[in-house]
C-alpha cells in the first residue's frame, strides 16, 4: 500500500472525485499509474511519529502536590 497526495482535481473509476490536496491509500500499482503516468499525484513519504517528552522531575512533582 502506497499512499499519495493528489496535485490535481479529477475523477477515476476506483477512486471517484478527487481534489488538489486529498490524501489516498492504495495499491502500490495504481499509486505508480496515478503519479507517473496520469502526473496528477506525489508520493507521501510515511512520517515517523515522535513521542511526545516525557515529563520532567518538577512537572511531576507540581502535580502530585496539587492533587
């Protein structure tokens, strides 16, 4: 599974409507088609979540003694 960003608006047999902008999960087969041959989609890169910081010593502190 690929996902893509589509840059122009359009419609498609498996798709349906589609805007400059919409985000799309699909076979890594239709997302080639769609990016290099109709040119009317890019390529999301998968983004690595970060975790969130951990709270610190004082943090913790303030709020074991307001409970």
């Amino acid at each position: 599974m690929r996902r893509i960003r589509f840059t122009r608006g359009g419609s498609n047999t498996l798709v349906g409507n589609f805007a400059n902008g919409d985000l799309f999960s699909c076979s890594d087969a239709l997302a080639r088609h769609l990016v290099e041959e109709a040119r009317c989609a890019k390529y999301v890169e998968p983004t690595t979540a970060t975790p969130a910081p951990a709270p610190s010593a004082q943090a913790r502190r303030r709020r074991a003694v307001s409970s």
